[in-house]
C-alpha cells in the first residue's frame, strides 16, 4: 500500500475509505466499484483540490508524481497541516470578532473556503471533527450571508451553471464535469433561498453549502456530489441592476419556457448520470410543488423543503404528543396552528394531514377531519375562503366560512388573535418573517413549539424573554427546536 493512501486514511474517517489497488496513483472511496486513476502529474496536482495535499507527500510521492522542488523540502504530515491551519483560523477568528455582526461568520466561511479551494482531504477533515463548530458556516445562518454577497465573494468556480442561453446544449454540457460517477446532484434556481427571497446565481451558495454537509456529516465520497445552479433570470431589481452580478441580467423565464428548461436539465442529467439522486432546493413555492409532481414518478428526485422539512416536522409533532403524556392515538385531535404558507409549510401540512388521515381510516372523511385540525397563518394573516388568489396549494387548509363565526376568527387575523382563540396544541414556526413569537404569543396555557426555520430569521425571536420550556439548535440544520409549557 503505498503512503499516498495511507495518508488519505489516516485523514478521512476509516470506514469510509478503503485501499483497492497497490498502483501510487489511484485514490479509491468504499463507495467506488473500480479505482480512479489519476493522469496528473506536477503543478497539475497542486492545483487540483481533489488530489492535493501539499507539504504532506512524501519525497518518494513527490519524485513518484514530478512534485520534487515545486514544494518546500520539508515534509509535514496531514495531522500537522490541519493543527496549523486550526491555528491560523482561531488567531484570524479573534481579530474578526471585534468588528460587525457579520464579518465574524464571513470570515470564517472564507478561511474555509481557501481551504477548500486548494485541498479538500484537509478541507473535510477540518469539517468532520468540527462539524457542531463549522456546520453553521458551512451551511446556516452564513451560507446566507454568503449568498446575499456571492459576486463578490466569487474566486474559483464550483459545481455547474445551467442558464436560458444554454437550451439545446445541456446534454453535452453535462459531459464537461470531470466525475463519471455523480451519485448526488443538489439543484436550486435562486428563487427562494433561506427565506432571504430571489438571490438569482447567488443561490449556488446554498447547494454548495448542503453538499459540504452530506460529505462532512453523511460520508458522501466529495468527488461524487455536484452542486448545480438553474440561472433563468431574477426578478430582483438590485441584482438586475447590479454590474458585477455574476448572472443572467433579465427577468425570470414563466410558464412552459421555465418548465423546458428544467425538462432538459433532468434528461441531461439521468442521461449520463441515471443512478443519481437529484435534490431540489429552495425553489419558489408555486414551482417546488408542481416540479415535484412533474418528476417524482420518472426520476430519483425529491423536494427538500417540502419533503425534507416535513420528515422533521412529523417527527416532532408525533414526539409532541408524547411530550404532552397523551397516546400516539391522539394525534389527529391535536390543534396545530402554522406561522408560514411556503413550500415547507405546505408541505409539512399536506404531510402531517395524511398521518392523521392514515390513523383515522385512510377516506375521505378522514382526510377531511385531518385537513380541519389546521390554522395556517402567512404573511397577510390567517388564510380562510375569502382570501383572493389563493395558492392553490394551501386551498383545502383555508378556513371555512362557517366555522369562523363561533371561533371568533375572520380572514387575515393574526397570530396572536389566532393564537388566542384556537388555543393550540402546537404551534409550527415555518414562515421566513422575524418577530412572530413575541411575548403575547404565549399566552396559551399549554403548547408545543417547533420552529423550524433558518436561524437567520430566528435573531429577531425574543426567546430569552419568553421562553418557558427549553430550545435547542441544531446546529447541522440551522433549525431552533423550542418546546414552551406552562
């Protein structure tokens, strides 16, 4: 076994890495069926973060793969780079945590991002035994940040730009990624990112971010995931105006020219890569369901933010019940009012509803029982018949005329008249807007909270000052869990 795979052992998680070939120049993951050969030799594996390693290749590695005197003479192990680094970072950390909010993150991610850049063994390394420290950089509330200033943040590419101007192009696009085998794909078009609203190619970021953490937390061989940007235009008027933003300077494609280029996209993909999971990520409420709808039967696909979101939410509200000393077979009478009508939203209501229906009998008057246990609040306040233009998606959740009377509710009441009224069993926090949980929220006798939403928006929650029960963040999602009794 030669020390280039050694090495690679020792830095990367044993389980996840296995020696198949005694040849020095093949790097092989337990997730590869053959070994991948590498053709490189000299600055071309120093500037490859796949395969670089520095200071650390030995002197047989180094004559082995033409790398003699383009390092320093001194050889310094894989542990050693990462203590150094570690150094530099917590020394850098402290010089930036005088300045604003937001610099302190930011300089962090960029500290990562070099690190990225130029060496993904170590870059991962890093992640993988700091990853309570590092997942809120990596990903939220930073990626955020990131997204917002992703033009100028911009040094190296990463991952794959599909745009409108490249229609009739995507299938030999596809063939331009280096990898052959790609067993995860992390797609978003920018229209939706964190709750933050139309962030166009700036939204890259966000895939990027999700990708790292399904390395780092889930052991995805790094070489095999793909971070991919849709670029169909931006509605948002800063960036359209913006020189330096990096993207399609025009407004977003709508109806079946948006669809078309999604449609090619998915067949380029699955044509070379037809074993790959396809994760769609932030999208706009009105296009992650109908995409989802449109795909999910033919590809291996799924909708994180509707479907993602809903696993963890069901899970926390089947474990709410329990909290609350009740059976399990309780769980459709529960009162569950939902601060949030987006693509998470919805989705964990549609998915909630149908746990309900499923312990009721599975019919259609079970269906209809489960759908009448919600109260969904969006930004315009309670949603019931007579809201206008409603989303069709939210339609079988809005409130009935008949029942507002003797509730004391009418359509656009707020939450904490909402609140006040339904007395709820459990409140789900999923809407992008800070503030909701004031003080006059809890004035509910007794309830659940789970606010399962971006940290970013959670600064404005006055949790010190109004929480009764406990909360916990999870720092590899970036969600606040909270759980309020009386």
């Amino acid at each position: 076994m030669s020390s280039i795979s050694r090495n690679l052992r020792r830095s990367l998680a044993p389980d996840r890495l296995r020696r198949l070939s005694q040849h020095p120049r093949e790097y092989v993951t337990s997730e590869c069926h053959r070994p991948v050969v590498l053709h490189k030799r000299g600055p071309d594996i120093l500037h490859d973060p796949w395969f670089n390693r520095g200071t650390a290749f030995s002197m047989t590695e180094r004559d082995r793969l033409g790398l003699r005197g383009l390092l320093p003479p001194n050889v310094v192990s894989s542990q050693q780079q990462i203590d150094r680094f570690m150094l530099d970072l917590k020394r850098l950390q402290r010089y930036a945590r005088d300045g604003p909010s937001d610099t302190y993150p930011l300089a962090k991610w960029r500290i990562l991002n070099r690190l990225h850049d130029r060496n993904e063994t170590m870059y991962y390394k890093v992640l993988i035994d700091n990853i309570e420290e590092y997942a809120p950089i990596v990903y939220t509330p930073t990626v955020g940040l990131v997204c917002q200033n992703y033009s100028g943040l911009f040094r190296r590419p990463r991952g794959m730009y599909f745009s409108a101007e490249d229609r009739g192009e995507m299938m030999s696009m596809v063939y331009n990624w280096p990898a052959d085998q790609v067993d995860m794909i992390v797609v978003t078009d920018g229209s939706r990112i964190l709750g933050l609203g139309d962030l166009g190619v700036h939204g890259i970021g966000i895939a990027i971010g999700k990708l790292d953490l399904y390395v780092a937390a889930a052991g995805i061989n790094p070489q095999r995931v793909l971070p991919v940007m849709i670029d169909v235009g931006t509605n948002n008027e800063k960036l359209l105006k913006d020189p330096l933003y990096l993207g399609l300077q025009e407004h977003r494609l709508e109806g079946d020219e948006y669809v078309s280029v999604i449609d090619e996209f998915m067949e380029a993909v699955f044509t070379r890569w037809p074993n790959v999971i396809v994760q769609f990520e932030d999208f706009q409420s009105k296009w992650a369901f109908r995409l989802l709808q449109r795909y999910r039967k033919t590809y291996r696909m799924f909708n994180d933010d509707v479907q993602g979101t809903a696993g963890v939410a069901i899970a926390g509200l089947l474990g709410a019940v329990r909290a609350q000393g009740r059976p399990m077979i309780d769980f459709p009478k529960q009162r569950i009012v939902v601060a949030g009508a987006g693509s998470a939203g919805i989705g964990v209501v549609n998915a909630a509803s149908r746990t309900m229906a499923r312990m009721l009998g599975n019919n259609d008057v079970a269906f209809e029982s489960a759908r009448s246990q919600f109260w969904i609040v969006d930004a315009h306040g309670l949603i019931t018949e007579d809201r206008e233009d409603i989303d069709p998606d939210a339609r079988p959740f809005a409130r009935r005329k008949s029942e507002l009377g003797h509730q004391g509710l009418s359509e656009g009441a707020s939450l904490v008249e909402v609140v006040k009224k339904v007395k709820p069993d459990v409140i789900l926090g999923l809407s992008a807007v800070g503030g909701l949980f004031s003080k006059e929220v809890r004035i509910v006798a007794c309830y659940f909270l789970l606010i399962l939403k971006h940290l970013l928006q959670c600064y404005s929650i006055n949790s010190n000052s109004c929480l009764l029960g406990s909360y916990f963040f999870h720092p590899s999602t970036g969600f606040l869990i909270a759980t309020f009794f009386s």
